[in-house]
C-alpha cells in the first residue's frame, strides 16, 4: 500500500491460487526487490516461487486446514515458510528459539500435524491427536506464543481479521512507500517481527534482513543500519539504547524509528533521538492478544532529547476500541483482539455495555491533551527486554527441578528501563542443586529472553550452606559464565565479550546478575565502553569506592 493507496482485490500466484491474507492483496512487480538478505536481492517473484513450493508440500501432506509448526528466523525461508503456509489454506504456528520442551508443548497445544524441518519444504508429520481448539480455521491467521503460569506455552489463536485490520491500520499512521527501507530486526515470531514481513507486500518498501551475527551484536547492527541507509527500524527500548550506546555516530538515514515491546522510558527515549536525530520516533502500546498495536504516541525529530517520565502510550489506532476502567485498567473491544487461546479459554469477556472487552491487566492514566500513559501491571506479568513472561511461570518451572523446595521470582527495572528477572531457590537439607542445575532446566522450558539474569541458590534450615563473600572477579567471572550458559568454563578475561558468543540479550543477563550480586545499578552501556572482563572489572574497582558506576 503505497502512501494513500487501498488494498486491492486479491492476486493470483504463480500457480493460479490466491494467497489469502494481507500478503494476498496486493499485487506487487515481480521483478521488484522484496528482501535484501546477505548482499543478495530477492524479488518479488522470487518470494511467490518459493512460497509456492512451500505451499505444494503442505498440500502435498494434506495439512489444508491444519496447523503447521513454523520455526521463526530472520530469513527469506521464513517469509517464504509463511506464505506458502498461508496460500495452502493452513495455520502457521511460529515456534521461536526454544528449547525442545517447550517446542513440544507448543506443537501440542496447538494440534499440530506437521512441523517444517531444517529444508525449506521438509516437513515432519506429527501425532498429537488434537486439533486446533474450537477455531473455524478458515478465520485464522496464526498462532503465536506467550508465558503461561502453568509453565507451558500460552498459544494464542490470532483471527486474519483482527490481524489485517491492524496491519492496516498502522501503515495508515505511520505511512510508507518504495522508497523505504526497512530492517528486521525484531526478535522472529513476536509481533513487531509479523510488521515487518508483511511490509513490502502492503507499502512496497524494501526489507532487509541482516545475518544472525550483526543482528546479535549492536555495534554491528547499528554500523549495518548506516551501511544499508535504512529508513525505517523497529525495536525494543533496550536495543535503541545499546545502538545508541555502542554507535559513535548517529543514522542520518532513519526518519521512523518504532519502540516496541515493552514501556519506553524518557531515557530511551533520548537515547533513541540522539541515534536518529532526523527520525520521528512512535511509542507503540499493543500485545499478541490484541494483536499488534493499538495505541501509538509519535514524537517529532529532535523533541526527544527534552523527554521525561512517563513517556505517553497516546491514542487507540483507527481499528481498535478502548476504555479505562475504574480501576485504571486499559480494555481493548474484542473487534481488534485475537480470538482466543489454543486451551479454548476465550479472551474477550462481556461489559456492562453489551460489548465484549479484552483486559490487557495495565494501569493507564488520561493525560490533559486525552492520551493516556502507562503506569504499571496489575499483576505479576512482565517485560523483559520485549518478551513477556509472568512470574509464577519461572517459579513453577524452578519447582520442578530435583531437590528445590522453594522458588521466588521477582522483576527488578533500572532507570533506564532495562529489566531483568531474578530467581532465589531454595533447595531441600539434602540436595546439592546448583544455579547451574536450575538454569539448564529453565533453558529447556522458558523463553531464552526471559531465563533469570540472577539466579541464587539458598540452603533450607538445617542445610550445609556458605556465608563466603566473593570477590568482584568472582562475580564477574561467574556471572558471565551463568549468562553465556557455560557453568565451569573459563572464559578469556581479555578477549572482548562478543568474540566470547555474548549477545545483546546475554549481555543483559549479564549486567543485570552482576548489579544484584554487587548491590548496585550498572549501566548495560558500560560494556561498550569497558568490553572485556578485565577492564569492566578494572572500571567498576575505581568506580564503586566513589559511588559511581554508570
């Protein structure tokens, strides 16, 4: 959809099918540059020949009306995956980067017939002697996964209704066309991430996807945004300041950088204007019930660097309904959410109205100019660096290893915004669990965004436990060896910490379990400027006698 544009009647691939969906829609040039990937340009019509393979093998399986694993990637296989899936007449259930536990579960709840394999058309068949929980698959879009206080995945049910009319209705606000450039960046399978994909079919623009090493590495990632003059980017408060933090120079090539994924702090905020000093920069408020974003506050290039807390969520979108209730919690009317969850439990419930009315569980308050703000949850759900968990799920998951008798999880948000979550247990008088035990465990069945930076392992009365402090190497040492999930190996104190496999959400981890463990707030910046154990460890010994440190 170019910058004033209407969808259009469908168009026919190459096989004479239709794709239904979005991606459907709009008829593009097949010889126009869709994706760019690893210096390669795809085009249109390279898309549609791949994704009509994709949709051979799913009919060739007869999986039309079924629900298909689809492993979440930042690749054209991914586009192509979805497509394909699409255009056969099944249900895409995007699987992110989890452990085999929790693949399973998800596969399970959504009763699932087949999963893609490593080829681009490999399928395996699957028995989970289930369907899809009372859905008319034919209203459909995907299925996408969230935390669940059981300590299984919570598939959510996404209609292709609510999903085109708030695909629409954010390019509406935010308009763009073939002269833009976009970057996908959002971790695969999130919501943002499904922005993304279908971009080109409805704006024309160009997407690029960056390969698995510049999209972990923020001083690669922001070097790329320059390189490619990107124009549009998305991501998570944390991701705009680590670029920030990590980049010498801004990107004179942004004009739409797009927060997502968690509360904006003014300090992001700032962060984020002075990378993309040329960008308009739009807060965006939704959840993968709602699905995408429903509220949307945009603030002007330059306007950003005088912003303070809270930084506004603004108004609903033009497709969604919403209300504040007495107690300050935000609705959105059942016409924009999802349809419900994969177990059958339904989303939306009735209002006082007539109306029938999601409860997103966030404290909100209307500002003067009628906008609104976030202010907190009413529960023990959280964001973490864009993923949401709910608590109860890390400690039912912690419960469940041999020899814990107890567990507590609590979520712990620096001035900047970044949160992270930490974990206590305490083990039986008996048991000799340690931290390590307890991550690897967590690894398997949690999303790995949401495993605890800080795990502390507790003996119960009468256990034979230790009041030996460590020393600041020790902390450091260990910390970086519980967030790189390496417990016992040694790691280079002078080699730089993304040459020893850190990543921007490892590194988080990282930060945050040494901030506990010292007893004070350490900015994640920190690591760019200080970016080997040594010289963090060096920093931090000047720093912490004089208070400060960030």
């Amino acid at each position: 959809m170019s910058r004033g544009d209407e969808l259009i009647s469908p168009v026919r691939g190459p096989a004479g099918t239709a794709a239904p969906g979005l991606l459907g829609r709009v008829p593009r040039d097949p010889s126009r540059v869709a994706l760019v990937h690893e210096g390669r340009d795809i085009t249109f019509g390279d898309v549609a020949a791949l994704s009509e393979d994709v949709g051979d093998a799913v009919r060739a399986h007869r999986l039309e009306g079924r629900v298909v694993g689809v492993p979440a990637e930042r690749s054209p296989e991914f586009v192509a995956r979805i497509v394909g899936v699409w255009s056969a007449g099944a249900v895409p259930a995007i699987l992110g980067d989890w452990g085999p536990e929790r693949v399973r579960g998800a596969l399970t709840a959504t009763g699932a017939a087949a999963t893609f394999g490593p080829t681009l058309t490999g399928l395996e068949p699957l028995d989970t002697g289930r369907r899809l929980h009372g859905q008319d698959v034919g209203e459909v879009s995907h299925v996408l996964f969230t935390s669940g206080t059981t300590g299984r995945p919570k598939g959510i049910v996404v209609g292709r209704a609510a999903f085109e009319a708030a695909g629409v209705a954010f390019f509406k606000e935010l308009p763009m066309d073939e002269s833009d450039r976009i970057a996908f960046l959002s971790r695969p399978g999130h919501d943002p991430s499904l922005r993304e994909l279908i971009a080109p079919w409805l704006t024309g623009a160009t997407l690029f996807i960056p390969d698995g090493r510049t999209a972990s590495d923020p001083r690669l990632t922001a070097a790329w945004l320059a390189r490619h003059s990107i124009t549009v980017l998305q991501g998570s408060p944390v991701l705009l300041q680590l670029m920030a933090g990590s980049s010498g120079l801004p990107v004179e090539s942004l004009r739409l950088v797009c927060s997502v994924g968690a509360r904006l702090t003014a300090a992001a905020l700032r962060s984020a204007a002075r990378f993309a000093p040329r960008a308009t920069i739009a807060n965006c408020y939704g959840a993968s019930e709602t699905p995408q974003v429903v509220c949307m506050h945009q603030v002007p290039p330059g306007e950003g660097v005088a912003s303070e807390d809270p930084v506004p969520i603004g108004r609903a979108l033009g497709h969604a309904s919403v209300k504040i209730d007495s107690a300050g919690r935000l609705h959105v009317e059942a016409g924009a959410c999802a349809l419900g969850y994969t177990d059958g439990t339904p989303l939306p419930a009735p209002g006082h109205d007539g109306r029938r009315w999601y409860d997103t569980g966030d404290i909100v308050r209307r500002l003067p100019d009628g906008s609104m703000c976030f202010l907190r949850r009413a529960d023990r759900q959280v964001q973490v660096n864009g993923t949401r968990v709910e608590l109860d799920e890390i400690e039912g998951a912690a419960a469940r290893v041999a020899g814990v008798v107890d567990a507590t999880a609590t979520f712990v948000e620096d001035g900047n915004g970044v949160g992270s979550v930490r974990l206590t247990v305490v083990r039986g008088p008996t048991a000799a669990v340690d931290g390590d035990e307890v991550r690897a465990v967590l690894s398997d069945c949690l999303d790995p965004a949401v495993v605890p930076s800080s795990i502390e392992v507790r003996d119960s009365p009468g256990g034979q436990g230790t009041d030996r402090a460590a020393t600041l190497w020790e902390v450091l040492h260990e910390s970086a060896q519980s967030a790189l999930g390496r417990g016992g190996e040694r790691i280079d104190p002078d080699g730089g910490f993304f040459e020893a496999g850190f990543t921007s959400m490892s590194l988080m981890r990282f930060v945050a379990e040494v901030s506990v463990r010292l007893g004070t707030e350490i900015s994640p910046v920190l690591v760019f400027q200080y970016p080997t154990l040594n010289t963090f460890a060096d920093h931090l010994r000047e720093n912490l006698k004089e208070g400060r440190h960030g």
